[in-house]
C-alpha cells in the first residue's frame, strides 16, 4: 500500500527484534477506512470519471470563442473529352490549382443552446463529484463490514482456546484421579474429545479469521491481498452509553435526505436534464453567424504573394422553416428525460428512507440483543463455574458439566456476535444516513 502502509509493511519486515521495539500499531475501523479512501482503486476510477466531467464543461465553454481554420489545396484539373487522366488525354490538357487561406466563424446567436450545453456539463460534472462520494460512502461500509467480520473471527478464535484450556486443565485432572484409583478412562476421553473439538473451532475461526483480513486488505488497496504480517486488528473496545443511543427517525431521515450523496447525484441529473432541453429548444431560434476570411488561388505556381489574396467578411442568419419535426421530437425526448430523472430522484429518496427506518430498527435490535446476551453469558459462566465445583466434589455428573460448558461457548458466541453486530449496525446505520462519510476528506475533492 501506499503512505499510510508502507511504514506498517517496512516495520513487519525488519525482524522480530525491532518489531519489538516498534511494534506495528493495531490497526483501528478509522485507519483502515482512511486507507481505503487513498488506496482503492474503484475511488480512483471514480475520480478518472470526474475529470472527465470536468473535461466536458471545457468542451462546451470552447464554443462561445470563434474558430480559426487554416486551409491549403492542391489539385489537378482535366480538360477535354475524358474527365480523367485516361489513355489519349494531352499533357497539356492539365492544370494545377492551389489555393490557400484563414477562415473564421463565430456564433453570434444560436437560441441558447451553448449556454444550456454548458449547464448540462456543469451539472453533469458535479454529479460525477456526487457519485463518487457516493462510491466512497459504499466502500466506508464494505471496510466496516469486513473489518467488524474479522473482529467477530478474533472473538470466536479466543472463545475457542478457553474451550481447549478449560478441557486441557480437566483432562489433567481426570488422569491425575485416574492414577490415585478415583478416576475413569471415561472422563479422561471425554475431555480429550472436548480438546479435540475445541481445536476443530479454532481451525475453522481462524479460516474465517484469515479469509476476513484478505478482503479487508483488498479494500484497503493492497494489490496482494494481504494485511503486513504481524499487524493485528484493535481489540473490541467496551460500549458506552453513546454506542447504545439510538437517534430519532425523523432526525435520522432528515440527515440522510440533507447529506446522502446519491440523492445529491439525483439531483443534478434532473437538473442536467432540464438543461438538455432548453439545448432541443434551440432548434427553433435562428442561427447567427460571423465569418471572415482571407484567401487566395494560383494556378501552375504554388508561390503565393499578396496580391493573390482577397479578404471577406460575412454576416450569415439561418432559421429551419422545416426537418420533419426533427426539433419537436428532440424537445420531447429531452422532457421525457427530465421526467425519468425526477422519478428516478424521487425512487431514491424513497430507498434513502426506507434503508434509514431499516438501520434504525436492525439497531434497536442489535442494541436489545447486546443487553440480553450480556446478561446471559454471565449467567451461564457462573452456572458453569458452579456445575465445575459440584462435579470436582462428586457431586453431579459428567454429563451435566459437559452442558455447563457447551452452554457457556454457545452464550459466549452469541455475545461476541451481539458486540460486532451492534458496531456494525452502527455503521449500516451511519452509511444509510451518509454520516459515515464526515470524519473524512474524500482525496480529489
């Protein structure tokens, strides 16, 4: 990657020694989405489209100045019964013509069309600007989904190497009672599978581990595929009270309404399209136009002197009488166009505020979710540390231990899920909104 990367990837190659005394920071959502926004190719092409725009308003604005031509010619003229240098025709039956000479034109009037042309480029330009804000408000969400992804990965690896030294410190006791004749072989097997079942988990929470920090780093640019070796993720932080607030809907809708980008794009394509009509209505107002010239035509001899030239200067109106309706047609072309791009702006206000209610109401629940799995995984710990006691004095059965502990995992996965879905819907919500996009200055803008 580049700036922001290239000292993480140098620090991870200088050796175990001097990540020792540098370690690679962790990374965190904020850096990894501010990376994005530098390195993502898919910004880049976005930008690429923007000054394409741009180039568009340049093309148009090139028509309120005249133009200049040079022009030159040399030809050949045939006299006689063959119009063509065919067998029989003469020598001197030829003529050579050159001509030479500048030409100038410029619009004078041409119904508006230039100056609704370059609106129509103008708008056009800034909604390429506005969708790729919008393209960078699509990849704050992707990082933060693959980053929230490679977090809940981290959690249920951990979650799975407690199960494997909970069974591991077990087993050793099981032996050890089995060798003072207080112990059976099927206990000791019974914690040997549960050893063997926990690595099972964290074989499969590390694949989900590695395949999360792949598509991270492809968001974040890297063209391998891959984040620095020895660069880890920041640990889940604990929620405050701000995490858990929910705004209010019509809050929520207002924002998203004032700030989403992809409505910002709708916007200017309407309004590009009402510019494409008053270029069709051009069509009905005359054309004027100013030329001037200077030419001049020898004959035999291409060495022109001054007195071949003659100047002109003309002034020239043209009005369409009749093109079988071509403009009509145009015209009605260019308002059925504003027409489908105010439905289109009014389908995306619809969507804007049905993926707020959305995010609103899948918060609510990852916030509810939260609470209660919070609550449950300390219920089910202390049940599991009670059964382990009874169970060590002989007084409930292996069975019930092995519950007491597959309980505890189970509620442990499902608050590790509860934690990364809350952050995530945070961020869904913040992308539907387009606050995602206000810590950052979005490069090229």
């Amino acid at each position: 990657m580049a700036a922001l990367m290239l000292p993480m990837a140098a620090a991870a190659r200088e050796g175990a020694e001097a990540q020792a005394l540098s370690p690679i920071p962790a990374l965190d959502l904020a850096t990894a989405q501010e990376i994005a926004l530098s390195e993502n190719p898919n910004l880049d092409a976005a930008l690429d489209r923007v000054r394409q725009a741009r180039a568009r308003v340049d093309q148009a604005r090139s028509e309120y100045w005249p133009r200049l031509d040079a022009v030159t010619s040399g030809s050949q003229v045939w006299y006689g019964e063959a119009p063509t240098p065919f067998p029989g025709v003469e020598a001197e039956d030829r003529q050579d013509i050159y001509t030479a000479g500048l030409s100038a034109t410029w619009i004078l009037f041409d119904g508006f069309q230039r100056k609704f042309k370059i609106l129509a480029a103008r708008y056009g330009a800034e909604g390429s600007r506005a969708a790729r804000l919008d393209t960078a408000r699509l990849l704050l969400s992707s990082v933060a989904n693959a980053f929230h992804n490679a977090q809940l990965a981290r959690e249920n690896i951990a979650i799975a190497q407690a199960d494997e030294k909970f069974n591991q410190r077990l087993a050793e006791d099981a032996r050890a009672r089995r060798r003072v004749g207080t112990g059976t072989l099927s206990d000791v097997l019974n914690f040997e599978v549960g050893i063997n079942s926990a690595r099972a988990n964290v074989i499969r929470a590390r694949e989900s581990w590695e395949t999360a920090r792949y598509g991270l780093a492809v968001l974040m640019g890297d063209p391998d595929g891959r984040l620095p070796a020895g660069m880890e993720l920041a640990p889940l932080p604990p929620e405050t009270e701000a995490m858990l607030t929910l705004p209010g809907p019509a809050e929520a809708i207002d924002y998203a309404l004032a700030h989403r980008p992809d409505i910002r794009t709708g916007e200017l394509q309407l309004e590009s399209a009402e510019a494409g009509i008053g270029q069709a209505r051009a069509g009905y107002f005359p054309r004027v136009n100013l030329s001037a010239a200077y030419e001049g035509e020898r004959i035999d001899d291409p060495e022109f002197g001054s007195d071949d030239f003659d100047a002109s200067v003309g002034l020239n109106l043209s009005y369409n009488l009749f093109q079988g309706g071509y403009t009509r047609a145009r015209v009605r072309e260019a308002m059925d166009g504003s027409a489908e791009a105010r439905n289109r702006l009014a389908d995306v206000r619809n969507m804007t505020v049905s993926e707020v209610r959305t995010a609103l109401a899948s918060f609510a629940s990852a916030r509810d979710q939260l609470l209660l799995q919070r609550e449950n995984a300390e219920l089910v710990r202390r049940n599991r540390d009670l059964v382990e006691k009874e169970y060590a004095a002989g007084q409930t059965s292996l069975v019930r231990l092995n519950e007491a502990q597959r309980d505890l995992i189970q509620a442990q996965g499902r608050l590790a899920l509860a934690r990364v879905s809350l952050r995530q819907a945070r961020q869904s919500l913040k992308a539907a909104t387009g606050e995602i996009l206000a810590p950052f200055e979005i490069p090229g803008f």
